[in-house]
C-alpha cells in the first residue's frame, strides 16, 4: 500500500493513541493557567475528586485490568496535596503505568518532582504550545509560566522521567509550528514524542472560537511538523478518532483505498476503541454530513465536530469514492448520526 508507513506511524503509533485504553482520572477543575482554548473547563465549571474516591477508582481499576494505565488529569492535577499519595497508592495496588497530564510548571520544583517520581509516577504529558514565550504566554492566559513549563521539562527528562510534550493547534501558533517543533526538538533531547492536537470545540473554547482554525489552514504545517517529528527519533502522535479521516489522508497524502479502510477497520476492532475515554463524547458531539454518505472510509471514520460543521459547514470535507464492488463493512465504528447538510 503507497506510503501506508506513514499513515502508521503517525495516527496509529501505540495502537491510534499515545496511552490506548488509558483509564483518564479527572481529579480537579484547578488550574494555574487559563487557556482560552481548554475544552474541559469554562467560567462554570467547578469540580473536585475527594481522595477516598479516587482511591475506590483506582482499586476498580486495578481489578479490572493487570496492565492498566492510569492519566491523572484535570485541571492541574499537580496543584493537588495528595497527588504524591494517589501515586503511591496506584502503583502500590499495582496500577502498571500513572501517567500525568500536566502543564510542568511545578516540575520546577526539583524537590516536589523527586517525590513524583519516587512514589511511582511513570510519564509525564506536558502542554507546550510555542516556542515564543509571549505567545504561550497569551495563550495559556499566564504571563511568566512559559519558562517554568520549559525548566520543569529539563527537570524531568534529567531525571530520567520519559516526557511526550502537547501542541495544541490554534490560529495563533499554527503559523509557526515548524519553529515550535524545531525549538521543542533541539531544547529537549531524550524527549519520547509530540502530540499535534487539532482542538476540540468543548469547554472554554466555545467562549473564544476565533481560536478554532479551519482544517484547510492546518493540513500545510501539519504535514511539515510532521515530517520534522518523523525525521528525528523522536515519536509522532496525531489522534485519529477526533479528526475527520478525509483531512488525515490529505494531511499525509494518502489514498482512501478499500485496503486501507479494512486496514483501519482491523485495528479499531483490536484496540477495543468502544473502550475508550473518548467515544461517548466522540459519539455525542459529532455529526455526518451528505458528503460523507457516499465516502469509502465512513464507517470507520468519526465524523467531525457538530460546532465545527455549524461554524464552517462541509466543503472541506473531501469523500472517497467507493469503488465498484466494494461490499460494506459489517461493523460501523461511529454513531454519529448523518445529517442532510444541502452542501453547507
């Protein structure tokens, strides 16, 4: 199959995600920066996991699967006082992988990351949205803390702990995401790899959607950040079940073939993706508009966002043609439900 490596190696790196089958532990809604593009929290949002839960949680979770992984996120899950403890009791009941999902700030703090690592904790995700400080700074909604993310990132890595950084793509970084990666590459060597991150409009983000850019304007420095990625050692990671499949294929330059859908067909089934964090929301908040009717790849792709489609309609959308013969998958990956766009 024509350049299906790259395909492969980059939306289905470690099984389509970066943690595939992760149980995600949503501890608290604090935060010590205030994106306006977050898609968990807004001005309303106010929630907090009491410690007796979350360790009822993890002995769930650590009955229900011997190689579990477990995310803990947020908010910021390092502003809590018994993330140290949630640790050490998730690898105590034998919780294989605690992963967290963190903006580092307070990885500046050698002595708090010792701790983190000394009760267990196994990797880091770290949100780093530019390589221009001021930017990042006006995008995390936190002057200064560009440079705590970037020294507890060094922290980290000299500690041996394995880091994967986030590149949240919006209007106002995605110009320059060949200089972000550039920069992310050369500052941080023994990184294990970047996550592109087109945005999902939830959250706050639908209090500042100038900042949700059209998928047109990202298939360009996508492609290019991607072979960056590609060509260092370290790893590429693009989450295929939140975009629409059609803009993938352009992005890196693939055809929509009926091989490559039973391919994908086959490894959705394997990795159990009904299992996921993601596929209620997936389900809840996506649509299928007419051009995707007649595609070859719809019953393996998740559609695309209901805010996007109401923002910039479907002419991006760009259908395979099914060829002559094709028999119909038996399984239909996605719910979401076809709506009669008239060419939005």
């Amino acid at each position: 199959m024509k350049d299906l490596s790259q395909l492969v190696q980059s939306v289905y790196s470690r099984a389509n995600c970066l943690h595939p089958q992760a149980f995600f532990v949503r501890l608290d809604s604090r935060c010590n920066q205030k994106c306006g593009f977050c898609n968990i929290l807004g001005p309303d949002v106010d929630f907090r996991m009491e410690t007796g839960y979350v360790t009822a949680m993890l002995r769930q979770i650590a009955r229900s699967r011997r190689d579990a992984t477990v995310n803990f996120t947020g908010g910021e899950p390092t502003l809590r006082k018994d993330l140290v403890k949630l640790i050490r009791y998730a690898k105590g009941i034998g919780i294989a992988r605690v992963v967290l999902q963190t903006n580092a700030i307070r990885f500046a703090d050698g002595a708090f990351l010792d701790e983190l690592m000394a009760a267990g904790l196994d990797d880091a995700l770290v949100s780093l949205h530019s390589h221009d400080a001021e930017v990042s700074d006006r995008l995390t909604g936190a002057p200064g803390t560009w440079e705590k993310t970037i020294e507890g990132i060094s922290n980290a890595l000299d500690r041996g702990l394995e880091v994967t950084t986030n590149i949240v793509l919006t209007t106002e970084n995605v110009h320059a995401l060949q200089d972000t990666v550039a920069f992310t590459l050369e500052r941080f060597p023994g990184l294990h790899g970047i996550i592109l991150s087109p945005l999902q409009p939830h959250g706050d983000l639908l209090n500042h959607l100038e900042l949700l850019p059209k998928y047109s304007d990202l298939v360009v420095p996508v492609r290019e950040a991607s072979e960056q990625i590609r060509r260092s050692e370290v790893g590429l990671y693009l989450s295929y079940c939140e975009n629409p499949l059609c803009w993938l294929l352009e992005t890196f330059n693939q055809e929509g073939s009926t091989e490559l859908r039973n391919y994908i067909s086959r490894r959705l089934s394997q990795n159990s993706c009904g299992d996921c964090h993601l596929s209620t929301m997936m389900d809840k908040d996506k649509v299928k508009p007419s051009p995707c009717d007649d595609c070859n790849l719809n019953a393996v792709c998740f559609g695309v966002w209901r805010k996007y489609y109401e923002l910039h309609g479907d002419a991006e959308l760009k259908p395979v043609p099914i060829p002559a013969g094709t028999r119909p998958l038996k399984t239909r990956f996605s719910i979401a439900p076809s709506i009669d766009s008239g060419g939005a």
